[in-house]
C-alpha cells in the first residue's frame, strides 16, 4: 500500500538525518504503525495512493518511523528534505499537514534531533545569556523585571511613572506585555521617548544599569520602523510574540536586532493553543529549540509554580534546552539529544504569577541565570508599585544569603507586607 515503504524498524538515522519524536492515538480502526507510516509519509514525500512518479532516487529521500514503542514513536528525515535556515520550511515539514490527518485521533510533536547541518545554517542568538548579563551588569544573581499592571489600558504617561518607581525600587527591566504594542490610549512613540526619560533618571538615582522590554509586534514592515525607532532612543532591547509574529519575521527581526545591536527578548503569546494538550499538538520543547536556533536571547518557559500551566518536568527540560551545550538523549523525559555547537545559550524567563513569596522556589528551579518577571506581584503590593519592587528585591537577596523570608521580613517592612497579603501562594 501507499504507505508500507514509511516504516523501517531496522533502519539506523545516520548523523546528518533529523529525528523527530511523536506521540499518537490513532482513529478507530488504525494500528499505530499505520498511523505513524501515515505521519512519515505526509511529512517528506508521500500521499494517499502509490505513484509512478516515485522514482528510487526520490524514494531514498522518503521519512522512516524506526522506533515504536506503545504509542511513541522517532520518525527520521534526509537533510535534503528541508532548506537550510529556513525555520517556515522545517516546520512544514515536520509539523504540517499532519495534524489534520483523518488517520490519528490524537498527534503530538514532542522534540527533535536537529543535526548538525540545520544548526549551523542558523545564527543563534547574538547576546545570549552572557550577553544579556552584561548589557545588565549583573553577574551572580537573577535579573529582575516587572510588567506594570493593568497591562493594556495605561497611558504612556502612566506607564512611565510606574516604569521610574519599580526601577527605582529595585527591578532592572520593565517590560511591555504581550498585547500592548500602539493603542491609542498608549502610542508606540510617545511611550518609548517617555520610557527612556525615566530610564535615565532612573539609572541616575539608582546607580544600576535599567532596562525596557518594549513590544514591537506589528506587521513586518511596521516591525522594522519600531525596531529603528528602539535603538535610536539608545534602548538595548526589544520584544517580539514570536508565535503570532511567525518564525519568518522572527528570523528578519532577529537579523536587523543584530544590525542595530539590539538584543532580543521573545515572549511565547499563543504556544498553549497547540502545547497544552499533552497527547495534541506541538510541544514547547520544540517552540524553544527553533527560538534558540534562530537567535532570540531571551525566552518565557514557565513557573511551575505561577498562573500559568507548566509542569516541573516540562520547565526543566526547557531550562536544559535553551541553556546547556549539549543534552542527552532522556527517554523519561521524551527528550532527545542536542548538540548546538556554537550557537549560544538562552537566557530563561519565569514569569506569570510570580511575587515575592514564591521567589524561593522560583530560583530553586532555575538558579542565578534566570530574568524573574513579576507583574501583579509588584504592582500589587499593599503600598504600591516601588514598594512592590523592594519586595521583589528584598526576596530575591534573602534567598542570596540564605535568610529564610519571614526572618529578613522582620526587617524589611516591603517583604514583610507582600508576605502578609500573598504568603506563599501558588494563583490558579
């Protein structure tokens, strides 16, 4: 049948072949192997009935499942199948069509080996981690940053005052949040000239280097115009939702950050559409692999224990992914093994929900290289947004010098009343 050349069990990926791990319930009526030929066959060369044009050449470049077990299952892909540097193709590829196959139920993308060809056809991110760390002037400890609140719906002049007051109690960067971008009530210009007066006289009172995470998702065009518009107002950052901006003006951006020296902060507006369902979809995993190969420095991963739904095993996995060198393969943990050569780690992003209580666990997770982002558990706080800072601060130092919260709290009145209104609450 059209789909019986697809499945090769004895067959072993050569190093140049990437591999991707799926997960699957087939429709009624389907064997997993069938659904899992059905899955190579969509994604590289195949289709529903056998063709004459499938000579032996193109058949050699044909996707093979060669691991089944239970309803897992690695597919391997030629490199020739894909076009080097170009994040839309792959994702085509592996991630396409087959979502919508009649033949599975259920189909879950959950990581891939991505060979060396495809990572060095990529640039990575220009900053990285260490970059990010030293445009910060911070070496040992979290960076901290806070979304002033509510997060659309304050006027620039609004937002900057917030922006000085947490600076000022202690944050090193604010950021916009995913939705905020040229509204009326809060235009683009006016909020990032307003910004950067703050910032100033920020860094003046303070003597610490400050921030601002500014959203330029747009359309593309429009993108590029706020970008310029960044780095001639002397800012060093600036954001994308790489998700709805897509992986093609994420790769343009990326390059015309670099040409501007700008580092680029990504926020993953969108990703639970297609990530929260364990057994469905594509997994964050895989989102944070093709962020890391096209160059963002920064990236939101998840709490675990925020807001926001992120299991510990799933947080941990990213931390590895975006940060390390290389990774072992982990069948646990359904990871696969990484090698991303030269191109630089990424600095994680833990944000939503957070305030000063879960701190401790927060940097438990995910150690000093990490960018804390707080919004409502700073601007919250019973005696405003500075006060919010402090707390956040306060915690963070606690945890430095291994105080526990409630003895610093006693003296440091900030802390102290974060802990009296949130304690050690973990929002649903």
């Amino acid at each position: 049948m059209a789909y019986s050349g697809f499945v090769d069990l004895s067959h072993i990926p050569e190093e140049d072949e990437l591999v991707a791990l799926f997960y699957v319930e087939p429709a009624e009526g389907i064997s997993v192997e069938e659904a899992a030929a059905r899955v190579a066959s969509e994604s590289s060369n195949g289709t529903w009935t056998d063709l004459p044009t499938m000579s032996e050449r193109i058949r050699k470049l044909s996707a093979k499942v060669f691991k089944i077990d239970g309803k897992w299952f690695l597919v391997s892909y030629p490199v020739e199948l894909f076009e080097l540097g170009n994040m839309p193709q792959i994702w085509s590829s592996i991630a396409g069509n087959i979502f919508g196959m009649k033949a599975v139920s259920r189909l879950r993308l959950e990581d891939v080996f991505w060979p060396k060809d495809i990572v060095r056809s990529f640039k990575g991110p220009k900053f990285g981690l260490n970059g990010v760390k030293n445009i910060m002037k911070v070496e040992k400890r979290p960076i901290l940053a806070t979304v002033p609140k509510p997060k659309v719906g304050m006027t620039s002049e609004e937002q900057a005052e917030a922006a000085y007051e947490i600076w000022c109690g202690g944050v090193d960067l604010l950021k916009d949040d995913e939705n905020l971008t040229s509204q009326s009530f809060n235009r683009f210009e006016r909020r990032i000239r307003l910004m950067m007066e703050m910032r100033r006289k920020a860094e003046k009172e303070t003597g610490e280097k400050k921030s601002y995470l500014v959203n330029i998702t747009a359309p593309y065009e429009e993108m590029k115009r706020r970008l310029r518009l960044v780095a001639d107002y002397g800012n060093e950052f600036v954001m994308v939702d790489i998700l709805t901006a897509g992986w093609s003006a994420l790769q343009s951006i990326r390059d015309l950050a670099e040409e501007n020296g700008l580092a680029l902060h990504a926020h993953r507006a969108f990703h639970a559409a297609f990530d929260r369902i364990r057994e469905h979809g594509v997994s964050m995993k895989v989102v944070a692999e093709s962020a890391r190969l096209i160059g963002v420095d920064n990236i939101h991963i998840g709490t675990v224990v925020g807001k926001l739904e992120s299991p510990l095993e799933e947080v941990m996995s990213l931390i590895r992914i975006i940060r390390d060198e290389k990774v072992e393969e982990n069948w646990d943990m359904k990871l696969l093994r990484k090698d991303w050569l030269d191109i630089k780690p990424v600095m994680p992003v833990s944000s939503g929900g957070l305030h000063p209580g879960l701190i401790p666990e927060i940097m438990r997770i995910f150690g000093g290289d990490v960018i804390i982002q707080a919004g409502g558990g700073v601007l919250g706080h019973p005696d405003g947004p500075k006060a919010g800072a402090k707390a956040l601060r306060q915690a963070m130092e606690a945890v430095l010098e291994g105080v526990d919260l409630e003895e610093y709290a006693k003296k440091h009145q900030e802390l102290r009343r974060a802990l009296e209104k949130w304690g050690y609450m973990k929002p649903v």
